[in-house]
C-alpha cells in the first residue's frame, strides 16, 4: 500500500469515530462508507451513467444539510431498485443507521476533501481493499473472518498459475481477495494489449465466480470487484449472493481452479446442509465445503483450499471425506500454516492443494508436507504476516500447479530436520488416513509474543465497554421514539 492511500485510509478509517458517535457499531462502519463513496468513486471515475441521475453525488452533496438524511436515505431504497443491475446488487437491502443530519453532512464533507485525484493515480481498488483490511484487523469489527490476509492469497495464486483459460471460482468468496489476486496475475503474465476478441470475452464473462452468503459482505466484495475492474454481473460469472451449502451452490459452474477459505464452525442449529448431492452429509461447514470443492472441479482441475486442522484428522465422516478426496484427486501438498494469522487466535489452520483426476480412484500416491507452523514467530499485530514468509515454500513447492508425478520426483525431502517431507499414500492410510502430520519439534516460546500490557487490556475492557454502552444507549433512544410516536 502505498504512502497517499495509507493516509486517505486512515482519514477514512477516523470517519469512523465519527458514526461511533451516532451509534453506528463496528461491524456496520465499513457498509455504511461503502454506500458513500460507491456514490463518490462513481464520479470521480465518470462511471455515474450506472445511478439515476437524481440519486448522484453532486445531488446528495448540494441538499441543505438538515434535510440531506432523509434524501439519503430515500437514495439508499431507490438504488436497491433503479440502476444498473451492480447498482442494485450493491443497495439490495440497503438501509443507513445514521439518526443525526449532522452525522451525514461530516461525512459527505470529510469524504469530499480527500485527495480523489492521488488516490485515482494510485487506484481506487487498493483504497477500497486497504479499507477491509483495516477493519478485518479491529477485533470488535468481526470482519475478520471474512478477510483472508493478503501475502497468504498472493502465495496461493502465485504456485497455482492461473491462465487465461481457467474458470476460477471461490465458493465462499467473502470480500473478493482471491478473484482480486487471480485478476492480478492473470494482466502481470498475459498482456492484455495481446487478447485476441475471444479472450478478452471469456475473460469478462467466464473467468471469475463465486458466492458469499452475507448480503452485507457480499456488496463489499461486488464494490471491491467493480474498483479493481473484474466484470461482477451475476449473469455473466462474477460473486452471486447466495448459500453454497444449498442448490444454488449446485448452480456454480465446473471449475478448472479454486482459490478459497471457507467458513469455519458447523451449520448454525447444527443441521445439516439442505444440498442432497453431497455423497457425505454432515453439519460440519469445512468438510461440506470440501465436498463441494472437489466434486466441482472439471477432471485436471487443481485447487488451493485453506482449512482448519480438525479436517485433517477428525474420524468417522471426516475420515469418509478425506479417502474419498484422495481417491478422486491427487492431494499432493499440504502447507501447515503459521498460527495467529486469522481473527481466531486459536485455530490452526493449513492449505490443502490438490487436482481432480480423469478417473474417480487411487489418484493420491504420495502428500508433501510443508510445516511453515513450527519455530515461526506468533503473527499479529506485533509481527506482521509478509509475502517473504512464502518464499521458501513457494520454491520448494516448484512450477507445476498440477503436483504431476513428474514435478513431485523433482522436489527434496529435506528429512526430519527440515520443513518440506513426502509421506506414502500407504503409510497415511495406516493412520486412519489421518494427514494432521508433524515431525519438527516446536522450540518457539510464543505464549507471550501477542500477550498487550495490563493497561492494554484494561483500556481494550474499557473501550469494549464503552461501545456496549453506545449500543444499549442508541437502543433505548430508539425505542422512545418509537413510543413517542405510538402516544402521539
């Protein structure tokens, strides 16, 4: 991120203090600037043709401001309804928690000062994503869970080659960085001077799909797709709103790559997914994803998938679900992850990489695993995960994104002093075919490496405290309103 978007980040990211103070939570902050500056990037980059023309910027910006929320907020209901097809998928829904006009006009205003011509300079993409990364990072955002960290995305996409011909699909796409990160690679390895018509047309409507099952989530990603030019109508690729774990995941189309991190946890009431083409049904969220990955991968299609470590070794069904991707694909990398990169400070996670065969059985012969987990710093805040984490593994893992028998004789095991090892189909399925596998011995003391100052956490208490407050407080205000108006 460079130094102008850095600060126009941080300028944005002080707004938030300012819908704090109106009641606004911290999980709302980001959708609600998205509503704004979707209306004031669309004029910066002369793409206003998409919005009616009396729901504009320059509309809502020369209202008188006491009567500027209402407008707003008759913008907001009349944008879920009227535009271009993106217009209406980003305002589905939309409603403002903003109460005060005053609240409005400072962010209009505040909005409008910033440095819009550097920031086009730099691109709007990298502000908008620089935006969802500062709020992944603030704990009582909760936005965490749908950020994967940026060096880990890059390395995933970086071993797994995209081209020109893939459908690249990520099921549980979140904010978009994984289609973001392809599309990047795809115009640093393909110059798109050179396109001839036909890919340039396959490019914009079959290259990129997905699905995100949280409405607000998923006009973060259509927003932060749109900013970094990838073609996002539904009816022509692009992230659909929509559960996965249901038939419309049986909608997405075969893929030759996915590139995804899927919800962790079980289906909420602990039911199971209402899909019936799963060949193992279970209310366990990573394992359903799995099915849906492999199963959704046209024959020679590869995959790069990150889960936690219970799919590794869990029995039962888990045991079913990891035979049966073993026997339908060649799962020939494992990556253990470093742990503390994700908003869950306690789960251990890895990325598994694996391709669909031509047939349906014995297409894993041997699994690498490369443990980048053991005498690795605890990453956070303090120490900050970097792309040069992966170098070493991105070189061991070689150039072959399909782990073909021939790359896989080529790569070293280092032995049980080194981090990259190959392991036997055999020798897995003697242990219950169990590949939570280990053999470096963990001398890094990170118990105390993330651990704040007792102030730290005292204010941290405190400032959580405070919030819970404001919330309660917005509550109850609105509430006698509510009765206010009921007696009157």
């Amino acid at each position: 991120m460079s130094n102008v978007t850095h600060d126009i980040v941080a300028k944005l990211w002080n707004l938030c203090n300012v819908l704090k103070d109106d009641g606004v939570t911290y999980h709302q902050y980001v959708t609600e600037l998205t509503y704004l500056l979707f209306l004031k990037m669309a004029k910066e980059t002369e793409t206003e043709k998409h919005i009616p023309a009396e729901n504009r910027w320059d509309v809502l910006e020369a209202k008188a401001a006491p009567d500027r929320l209402e407008a707003y907020k008759l913008t907001l209901i009349r944008l879920g309804s009227h535009g271009s097809k993106l217009v209406k998928e980003i305002f589905a829904n939309a409603t403002s928690f903003i109460r005060k006009p005053a609240t409005l006009s400072t962010l209009v205003s505040e909005i409008d000062k910033l440095d819009w011509y550097n920031a086009r300079q730099e691109g709007l993409g990298d502000l908008y994503e620089g935006l969802l990364q500062k709020n992944a990072s603030e704990k009582k955002s909760g936005a965490g869970q749908y950020f994967t960290p940026r060096p880990l995305v890059d390395s995933m996409v970086a071993v797994m080659r995209p081209t020109l011909d893939d459908i690249i699909q990520d099921p549980a796409a979140g904010t978009g960085g994984f289609p973001i990160s392809a599309n990047h690679y795809l115009r640093e390895h393909y110059d798109p001077d050179s396109w001839t018509e036909a890919q340039q047309r396959k490019y914009r409507r079959n290259t990129f799909y997905g699905m995100e099952h949280v409405q607000d989530t998923h006009r973060l990603a259509l927003m932060n797709l749109m900013l970094h030019g990838i073609e996002s109508d539904p009816d022509a690729g692009g992230i659909r709103y929509g559960d996965t774990l249901s038939p419309e995941g049986e909608a997405l189309p075969k893929a030759t790559l996915i590139l995804t991190n899927p919800p962790f946890g079980t289906k909420k009431g602990g039911g199971l997914p209402s899909r019936t083409d799963f060949t193992f049904p279970t209310s366990n969220k990573q394992f359903c994803f799995l099915q849906h990955i492999y199963r959704g991968l046209k024959p020679g299609g590869r995959a790069a998938v990150v889960l936690p470590d219970n799919v590794l070794f869990e029995g039962n069904v888990g045991r079913q679900i990891r035979a049966d991707l073993m026997d339908k694909c060649n799962l020939h990398t494992i990556l253990r992850l470093p742990t503390g990169i994700f908003y869950a400070q306690g789960v251990n996670t890895n990325v598994l990489f694996f391709t669909r065969g031509e047939t349906d059985k014995g297409n894993t012969k041997e699994v690498w695993v490369y443990d980048l987990r053991a005498n690795m710093p605890q990453f956070g805040k303090r120490t900050e995960l970097k792309r040069e984490h992966f170098e070493e593994f991105e070189k061991a893992f070689g150039k072959d994104p399909l782990g073909s028998p021939k790359s896989l004789k080529k790569r070293k095991d280092t032995g049980e002093e080194g981090r990259f090892r190959r392991f036997e189909r055999s020798w897995i399925a003697e242990r219950n075919d169990s590949l939570d596998i280990s053999w470096l011995k963990d001398d890094s003391d990170t118990s105390t490496d993330e651990l704040p100052e007792p102030a730290e956490l005292a204010t941290e208490a405190m400032t959580e405290l405070e919030d819970a407050f404001e919330e309660l407080r917005a509550i109850l205000a609105e509430l006698g309103e509510e009765i206010e108006e009921v007696e009157a």
